[in-house]
C-alpha cells in the first residue's frame, strides 16, 4: 500500500520544514516530533522516505555499502572494486518500543549455527537503519538498555557488537526520527540531545482545516493508490527540490557575523555544551538552501533556532520545552546574547501564610535526593521504567534457564552447550546440532521498571512547628521530580483534621502533583491511620486494574495519631498485602519520641530521617 503522501498533510508547516530540513541535510541530525495523539506525527515521519532520492548498494549487502567507497571492514565482505551494485530506495526502519537488544544490535546467526556449524552474524535494526531513516515511535518509552546502544551507535556512527562468540563492527548513520505524547513522560537529557530538531505539534482548532484534514484521510484509506496518484505531482516536485538543495548545501555560506548571532543565543539561552551551535548552524545552511540561497541570513538562523535550541535550553524538572520567538528575537536584536541579571525574587526564604482558623501553607525548600529509594529484591517484569531492579522480558542479558513450552528468547549460546556432549550419543554426522526440547534455554534478563509510587504526607497541624512543612514539601517535590525522570506513576494522600485525601490518583503528569502540593495547607489533627488506609485502598484499586507496577509506599510523618484508629495496625495490613515501603521520619529535635521508628517496624520499612534524605542512598 502506498504511504500517505508527504505534501497531502494539512497545515503542520513547521513539522514539514524540520522533515525536509534533514532530508536535505542529514548531519542536522533528526527529529523529535512531540504532540498530542492524531497529529500527524506519524504519518509525517512515514511519508519522509517516499521523497528521499534512491541510494546506490552494494549489491546484496545486508549492511548497505555505497559501492563509490565501500566498508574494508564489511561483515559481508570485503567487496571487490567491480563488485555489482543497484539503486534502491533509502529504508525508513522503525525500532519497536519492545525490541530485545539483540534485535537492535544484531546476534549469533542461529540459524547458520545450527544447520551449518558456521558461527556467523544476523544483522540488527542499526545495519538497516545505515544509510537511511531509523524511526522509534513512542521513543520516551524506550526502555534505558535500548536507549544506551541507541546512544552509542547515534555518537560514533558504528555499531559495535561483542557477545555469544561474535565481534562485530560495522558502520551505522542514520537520520533519528522519534515522536512522543509528553503526557506518557519524558525523555532522558542524553537522548533529548541526540535528536538536531525537535517540533511541537497540535491540532488545529480551525474547524475548516479540521474538516479537511479528515476529508483527506478518508479519501486516502478509501482509495490508498488513487489518492497517492493524486498528489504524484507535488511529491516529484519536492523529491526534485530536495536533490537541487542538496547540490546547492555544500556552497552555501555561513558569515562570521551569522555564526556569532548563533552562539550569543546559545549563551543567552543557558544551552548546555555547543551541539546546540553546531545544529542551529547546520540547519540555517539547510535552510538557505532548501530556499535556494547561498548565504544564510538572519532570518535563517532565527528560523533553525526556533527548530533546534527549544529542548536543550536548561529547564527545571516539570518546565515543558519551549522557545519564545519574542525572546529569541530580543537575543538577536541585541548582538551579545548574554544573559540576563538574575530574576528578580531569587533567594527568597520560604514562606508561611496563614490561610485560615489554625491553618498555615509553606512553600516548600530544602535540597533533597531520594535516588536510592527503590522496592527491595527484584520484581519480575513490571513495566519499564528506571527505579526498582526487575527480572522480565526487558533488560541485558544475566544468564539462561531450561525453556518451558513456548521458547521466545532463546539463548543460543547456551542452548549449543546444552546440546554439544550429547551429540555422539544422538547418532551426529557432518556439520549441524542435533537439538532436542531440553536442550534449549532461555536468556534471563535483567533491567529496570517503574513503580506505583505512592506519597503519603502528614500535613497535620505539629508539621507547623520549626516550619517543617516546608522541608516535608521540598522533600516531595525532590521525589516527585525522581518519579518524573523515572517513568513511575505516582498517587499523593494527605492527612489531616479527621481525613485522609486523594490529592491525585495514580498518574503520570506529576506536574499537577507538585502544583497541588504547593497549595496543600497544614493545620488540625494528626488521622495517620486513615492515611495508611486510602494508600493501601488505592494500590488494590489499581492491582484490581491490572496495573503491571509494584507499588512502593513512601511515608512522610513524624509518627504521631492524635485522631482516627491505630495506625501500627493498619500499617500490619499493610504489610501483610506485600506492600514494601518507607518511612520519612519528620521530627525535628534532640528529643526525639521515635513514634516514626515504630511505624516503619509494623510496615517491615527502613525508617530515613528527613535530613538523612539529603544526598543519601536508601532503599525499602
């Protein structure tokens, strides 16, 4: 079926401009398309390789040579200097989400191994990705293992393969095109950078821009050939404007002046290290010659700015993306791009208003790093994610078991050990295994998930005292950021007066999260015990959903119940659900009751201080 033509998508201008931009230039580096569902993102990202002009091969090779300079080092080869080639048109290869690093890198050739004896390698994701376009949709959900080799092949440009036998290397560049839903979460600052340009996209609230835009698909999923046909015209004509800006991109200029505006913004925008410089500068060329001009101008580089720099800009945790052009234009306007005084406010200690009878509200403060909370032992395979250590279907390799029924990650290596003394007796001749169902073995992986972190804070009138609430928020903020960057989903309970409160259901947009918990007042009684109760209601809830996650309970209190039932019970239940956590213990003081301590022995929890939080590893 013919893909979705390129010039057929309505409006999206600025998602088209980067496309094209690394079309005619792929050292800009690719793109990210970020957007809500049903924008177009993929479809874009689909239609891009239909435009691309054909490349030469090698004819044969599974790793694309170019036969003008052909790989000396080519697995499949070497190849001859007349060795026969062919064009064919350039790959747009997708990595799925749920890829195993052997498919993304390439393995043992089982097949050659056990039918020939030949020990010989399969090629990989990144060997057909060369040369062309490798697309990873949903990419912020690519688990850490896939985005670690991601990182290198994107870095070096070759793929280097050591494992089961095999030493492989070969070369692997490729054009990067990710799109994500920044509802799903984040991604890692190592990959964010990896990406030349990045896009926001949305609907259209025009209601006739919107009319078409279903008009067309509709027409295209009715008739796919004729409504390809259709649009032929404009798609040779942008096939051919791609070719022409290519011929015209190595003679284009970039004047001093230009690349100085180019790193005074950089500087002005807090953009850490100079890749942000380099690919504005790259896609301002590109532009130029996308136009067919052969100097580039101010209002290229404003244009490839607004492209290249919105996501390297430093940004606090919950802060979304983002480039003002105003405030890029006031960076042009004024020469140095330096940057600009501190925000006026900086420095400010924390404040407490009263905001009712017996009722204060702190912002929160303090420095906090609760990296090392994580669920204890191992879980065996939630959903992916970065905190608590899981053995599943996801992660490196650790070692092989004996298969059982269904063999879906076989581990070749292991699985010819297994078989290779028993061969005289299975009557073996010439090359090949003679295997049978015990023999085989299957790869034990291990790599993390994501937890169903769940908060539960005192927020009782005592955290009024020394202003300790607004060390308890700093201290949720610090963990709901961790959350953020690791993918977990996250409830947060407050109690206090006679009741406990959802302050948000188990989510992944913690920005409300953090919103609600700078709003949360403190005042009244001390009901710990309904606290523990709305947590573990919560976690059935959502284990009763089929949520996948372990939960991880995390409570901050100073231990005291001066209203409700008994908390050490409700904290046995707890513990007798398998619900693993840990006590944040908020008191302040050098007389210390230790009511906190013995919470955490009835839920089978560490017990941290909420200074000891600071900076210090722990886990449940």
């Amino acid at each position: 079926m013919s893909p979705y033509p390129f010039s057929a998508i309505v409006g999206q201008e600025e998602l088209k401009l980067a496309l094209l931009l690394n079309a005619v230039s792929p050292e800009v580096g690719g793109v990210l398309i970020r957007g809500e569902k049903g924008t177009a993102k993929s479809t874009a990202a689909r239609a891009l390789a239909a435009l691309l002009p054909p490349i030469r091969v090698v004819s044969g090779c599974p790793f694309s040579c170019d036969p003008a300079s052909p790989n000396p080092e080519c697995p499949a080869g070497p190849h001859p200097p007349d060795a026969p080639s062919g064009e064919r048109p350039v790959r747009l290869v997708e990595l799925p989400v749920g890829a195993s690093t052997d498919r993304l890198t390439g393995t043992l050739d089982l097949e050659k191994v056990l039918t020939e004896g030949e020990r010989a390698f399969e090629p990989g994701v990144l060997a057909a990705a060369h040369r062309g376009i490798l697309y990873v949709d949903e990419v912020n959900l690519l688990p850490d293992h896939l985005v670690d080799v991601l990182l290198d092949a994107a870095a070096m440009g070759t793929n280097h393969v050591e494992r089961e036998g095999v030493s492989v290397s070969h070369p692997s560049r490729f054009v990067l095109v990710g799109t994500m839903n920044p509802e799903e979460g984040e991604l890692r600052p190592q990959l964010l950078d990896r990406f030349g340009l990045s896009v926001e996209v949305a609907g259209s609230p025009e209601p006739e821009e919107r009319a078409e835009v279903v008009g067309r698909r509709l027409s295209y999923e009715a008739d796919p050939e004729g409504f390809a046909a259709l649009w032929e015209e404009e798609e040779r004509e942008l096939s051919r404007r791609i070719l022409e800006a290519r011929e015209l991109l190595p003679s284009v200029r970039l004047p001093g002046a230009m690349l100085r505006r180019i790193s005074g913004v950089c500087s002005g925008l807090g953009v850490d290290g100079l890749r942000g410089d380099i690919v504005t500068a790259k896609a301002a060329r590109a532009l130029a010659a996308w136009e067919l001009r052969g100097e580039v101008s101010e209002e290229d580089v404003r244009r490839a700015a607004l492209l290249a720099l919105p996501h390297r800009r430093r940004r606090a945790p919950f802060e979304q993306p983002g480039l003002e052009p105003e405030e890029l234009d006031a960076l042009l306007s004024s020469g140095d791009g330096g940057p600009d005084t501190d925000p006026p406010g900086g420095g400010e200690e924390p404040d407490a208003n009263r905001t009712g009878s017996g009722e204060h509200r702190f912002s929160s403060a303090g420095s906090f790093d609760p990296a090392g909370i994580e669920a204890p032992a191992r879980g065996r395979g939630g959903e992916p994610g970065r905190r608590s250590r899981a053995v599943g279907e996801h992660g490196h390799p650790v070692g092989a078991r004996e298969a059982a029924g269904e063999v879906s990650d076989l581990a070749p290596a292991a699985t010819v050990r297994a078989a290779a003394p028993h061969q005289a007796g299975r009557g073996r001749e010439g090359p090949g295994l003679v295997l049978r169902p015990e023999d085989l073995r299957r790869r034990v992986r291990e790599g993390r998930e994501g937890n169903l972190l769940v908060l539960v804070v005192d927020s009782s009138g005592s955290m009024a005292a020394r202003s300790r609430m607004s060390a308890v928020k700093g201290a949720v903020r610090a963990l709901l950021e961790d959350a953020y960057r690791r993918r977990d989903r996250v409830a947060v309970i407050s109690f206090r007066g006679q009741e406990a409160r959802l302050l948000l259901p188990p989510s992944s947009g913690v920005e409300l999260a953090a919103a609600r918990l700078e709003e949360l007042p403190t005042g009244g009684r001390t009901p710990l015990a309904a606290g523990l109760e709305l947590a573990a209601e919560t976690i059935l809830r959502e284990q009763g959903r089929g949520e996948g996650r372990r939960p991880l309970l995390v409570v901050l209190t100073d231990g005291r119940a001066t209203a409700g039932g008994d908390p050490l019970a409700a904290a046995r239940r707890l513990r007798e659900q398998g619900v693993p956590a840990v006590v944040v213990d908020t008191e302040v003081g050098f007389v210390r009751l230790g009511l906190a301590g013995e919470l955490a022995g009835a839920l089978g929890a560490r017990c941290v201080r909420l200074e000891e939080l600071a900076g210090e590893r722990r886990s449940a």
